[in-house]
C-alpha cells in the first residue's frame, strides 16, 4: 500500500517529512486496534494491551529548598526576636541605672542641702551667741537695778547676800546716794573716808574688790559687790549686818 502512496516517476527513497508522517498514521492506527474492535453481530471486544508503565523520576532539591527557605526565615525571625528582647533589655537597664542614678543624685542633693541647713544653723547660733556676748543683760541706772546686778556677778563668784540685806544696809549707810561720803567718823579722822553706797573705805575695797566690776569706789555696783565680799569673809553674809562693819 505505501508503494501506491508514491508518485510515478519519483524517487522511492523516502525525505525525513515522508517518515514522520508515515509514522504518525500507523502509531494512530494501532492505537485504533488496541482499544476497541467492534465486530459484525454488535458484540463489544475489548482487547487490551498493557501500556508501558510511565518512569516517574523524584527529586529531592525542590524539598531541600523549601526547607532551606523555612529555615532561614525562621533563623531570620528568632535573629529579630533576640534582638527586639535585647532592646527591650537594654532599655530596661538603661531605665534602670537611670532611676538609681537619680536617686543616687536626689541623695545627694538631699545630704548637701542637710549640710548647708545645719551650716546655717550652727552660723545662726553662733551669731546669736555673739549678739548674747556683745549685749549682756542690761539693768536700769537706779538703786534697783545697781543692786540687781551686783547679785548676778555675786552668784558667779558664790558671794552669798539677799537683796532685802543689801537694800536695808545702803539705806542705812548712805539712804541710796552712790556718791556718799562719811568725812567725820575715825576713818575720816585717819585719811581714809568711808564711801560709796555701803561706805567702803578704800583699802577694803581694793582687797575684796570682785571681779568683773568698776575699780572705781564710786561705782554702786562694785561698792556693792566688794562690800558684800567684806560681810561674807567677815560676818558670813550681808545679811547677818544690822550696824556699822
């Protein structure tokens, strides 16, 4: 049958486009015969051939990757975990030593301005100490307050006299005059007058004068303390003088 195929008067060596497609009629005309073969009285033959088994061939560099991939993405997510904990971490120390370093300076600050409160408290008391020294206690130029003042520079120097027993011997001896003088009593009549508040003669004074107090004789509140000085050596206190000493 191929051979009517060919044209007269020509080669019958067959082209490579006669063979491919003389090939493609009989691999479907085979494939005709191999499914069905339907005969004359209507019966239906199957007749079949085992078809070639096709070769599946698997490769394992597809999974390789895939699994390369995940396991980069997933390092890649745990590397920016570590490092967003790390952050955190950082922060939290640096918040942290920031909280301790405030404290540290709050401390501080808190201990300088103690320093400087006690600084000036301790700078007012000495001024105020200054002010006491600088200012003593003052008394009025007067009877009262000569004989007021010769008691507390008695009390320092344990000279006993009660003020009642001073002001009863001055009113006694000069009726409250600073200036008095006896100039007609033996004293007088020996060089050496009585004088003063409580008519001290001179040499009395000078020995039992207090500290403290005026040199001058004259002076109410040395003739006052020198004077009690005599009674307490002489008469245990001024009080215990009811005439001349």
């Amino acid at each position: 049958m191929l051979k009517n195929i060919l044209p007269r008067g020509r080669s019958r060596s067959l082209n490579r486009t006669h063979k491919i497609a003389i090939a493609g009629v009989g691999t479907l005309g085979a494939a005709a015969v191999a499914f069905t073969a339907v005969p004359a009285s209507g019966q239906t033959t199957t007749t079949s051939e085992a078809a070639p088994t096709a070769k599946v061939a698997y490769s394992t560099k597809q999974i390789q990757d895939v699994h390369a991939g995940v396991t980069g993405q997933l390092a890649g997510a745990s590397q920016k975990v570590a490092a967003i904990e790390a952050k955190q971490e950082a922060a939290a120390k640096k918040a942290t030593a920031g909280k301790k370093a405030t404290t540290v300076k709050k401390a501080a600050a808190e201990k300088a301005a103690a320093k400087r409160e006690a600084k000036e408290t301790a700078s007012r008391s000495a001024k105020r100490t200054e002010v006491k020294k600088a200012a003593p206690k003052s008394y009025p130029n007067t009877l009262d307050g000569w004989i007021r003042e010769a008691r507390a520079i008695m009390a320092k120097h344990d000279i006993p006299g009660t003020y009642d027993g001073i002001h009863r011997n001055i009113m006694r001896e000069s009726s409250g005059n600073p200036k008095a003088i006896n100039d007609w009593d033996i004293n007088a009549i020996n060089g050496i007058p009585s004088k003063g508040l409580l008519q001290v003669i001179p040499p009395t004074f000078k020995a039992y004068h207090v500290p403290g107090t005026s040199w001058n004789i004259y002076d109410p509140v040395a003739n006052i303390a020198a004077a009690c000085n005599y009674a307490a050596d002489k008469y245990g206190t001024m009080d215990n003088v009811d005439s001349a000493y």
